[in-house]
C-alpha cells in the first residue's frame, strides 16, 4: 500500500519580509497545474531580505509568531488545499530574542507547527537558538521532521527527528557559499544513515547558488536542480519506502533499527551526559594555538 506525497520544492530568491502579496502570487505560479495535496516548500528566510540577495538584520521584519504573517500563510495554504513550508523567518519571541523559524500550514489553513533553528550559522547568525526538536503529522499521508541549512550538519538533529519517526527530513536552506557541495553529501549521509527521504531546498541567485535535491531512504538522490536559477524542483515520493528499506535493509543488507534487541547490553552516551551542554560541548578543544 503506497503512502504518496507530491512535492514542490521552490528554489527562488529571497524576497522582502512585508511582500507578502508577491510571495503569494508565486505559491501560486509554482503549484497551478500540480498534484493535489502537495507538500510546498521555500528556502532559508525566503522572506527576510533587506535588498536583492542581502539577507536582513534578524529585527527588521520580526514579527511574534502568530501575527499578520502567519494569517496569510495559513489562508493561503487553505485556499490552495496544501501543505505549505514558507521557508523560515524572522520570530520576535520573548524579551530581545528573534528566532529563524520555520512554521508548517495544513490543506484546512491551520498551522500545525513551528520549529525555531537549532544551531544557527555562529558567528554569522545572531538569532537566539531553540532548544526542541520538531516533527509534525500530515494527516492521512506521514510525518515530516523540520531542519533548517547548518543544523544538517549536526547529525544528532537528524536522528532525533527520525527518531521522533520523522520519514521525511525537509531541511530550507540559505547557502551562497562554497561549502554547498559538503551540504549535499552531509544530507545524503544523513538520508542514508537514519533510512528516511530527506528534502533540502536552498535559494537561488542571488540569495543562494541552488543545488536543491530530494533524496530516497538508501541515499541516492531522486530529484534535483541543475544550477543557481528560479525553479520549481518536483518529485512524487512514496512514504512507505523507509518502512520498506528498514524493513530489508539499504542495498538489501543494512538494518540499522534492528541493531540493539532485548538482551543486548545498554550502551551508555558519556559524550552528552543526557544531554548537550554549550558549556562542555567544547570540551576536547585545545587553547593551543594551530600550526602554521
């Protein structure tokens, strides 16, 4: 029995936070003519730029979570029966904190979710860190895990959310910077490792240099774009492969889920303690200083 979830993955440049209007009228472009109940999704702060291609200061167009953004998101998704990924944007929570959050609207206009950036890109990014992990239900299709640019590069993000039973990783991304090629690998690994589909949708010129792609449980990658352009990256995966790869193994050999069985002894984590700390994250670093 197929699980089948269309996917329309928007590579497109940034855009101001208050244009609103034009971020809408693009939704629209890229899904008229598709599937029904797709999956939409744009890149990293898609709106949140300060002119073409110079991303904003996190408090210019911050704006608490469920503000006037919010509504025409969740009308949006509504009046086009699906589910929407806005990309990320700027959030005014608590006191001085503004978050790079990335919030999820269903087919009945209801937002389902928001997950605020774990580790932003430091010492370049300057908005306050969440501190969850977040995966959401798409009602009668599966469950999607959110991610956004540099958190794929922190593996435990990736198999705390396929843990959380996440078959799908949808990882917005904003990367102008030569360090995409290593991205592309690190979401592969990442698919390949925890057997779930992973999506990653950067921007393009010239808020971003492309290189979206959809990636399949064993790795290899089903989908994506030939360069930096505007495009609309389109796929149709099916949800009940990662039961099918878990269940006969990547390359019909590997079955990382069935690894530890009752009986087997308890392995324990001394590298987190429970948990990971900023203040003993760096532990093993040297004040030394590096070679020349």
């Amino acid at each position: 029995m197929a699980r089948p979830l269309p996917l329309i993955l928007a590579q497109a440049p940034g855009r101001p936070a208050d244009d609103l209007a034009g971020f809408a009228a693009d939704v629209e472009r890229r899904v008229k003519l598709r599937a029904p109940g797709a999956l939409v999704v744009y890149p990293e702060l898609h709106l949140g730029e300060s002119a073409s291609g110079v991303p904003a200061a996190p408090e210019e167009g911050a704006e608490p979570l469920d503000g006037k953004r919010d509504a025409v998101f969740a009308e949006l998704a509504g009046d086009l029966g699906i589910w929407l990924v806005p990309g990320s944007v700027y959030e005014r929570g608590t006191g001085d904190c503004v978050h790079n959050t990335t919030p999820v609207y269903s087919p009945r206009g209801e937002r389902l979710a928001a997950y605020r950036k774990i580790c932003p890109w430091r010492p370049y990014e300057t908005t306050t860190p969440g501190n969850r992990f977040e995966v959401v239900d798409l009602a009668g299709v599966g469950r999607i895990g959110l991610s956004i640019c540099y958190d794929t590069w922190f593996p435990e993000i990736s198999r705390h959310l396929a843990w959380m039973g996440a078959e799908l990783i949808v990882n917005v991304v904003r990367t102008s910077t030569s360090d995409r090629a290593q991205e592309v690998v690190l979401s592969r690994a990442n698919a390949i490792t925890n057997q779930v589909f992973v999506a990653s949708v950067n921007a393009a010129a010239p808020s971003g240099i492309g290189r979206s792609l959809v990636i399949d449980p064993q790795g290899t990658v089903r989908a994506e774009t030939v360069d930096a352009g505007d495009s609309t990256l389109t796929d149709v995966i099916d949800l009940d492969e990662v039961s099918n790869v878990r269940r006969y193994g990547t390359a019909g050999l590997n079955r990382i889920w069935g690894q530890f069985r009752p009986g087997d002894p308890a392995l324990e984590l001394p590298l987190y303690g429970g948990r990971i700390d900023p203040a003993t994250w760096n532990a093993a670093h040297t004040t030394e200083e590096p070679p020349r």
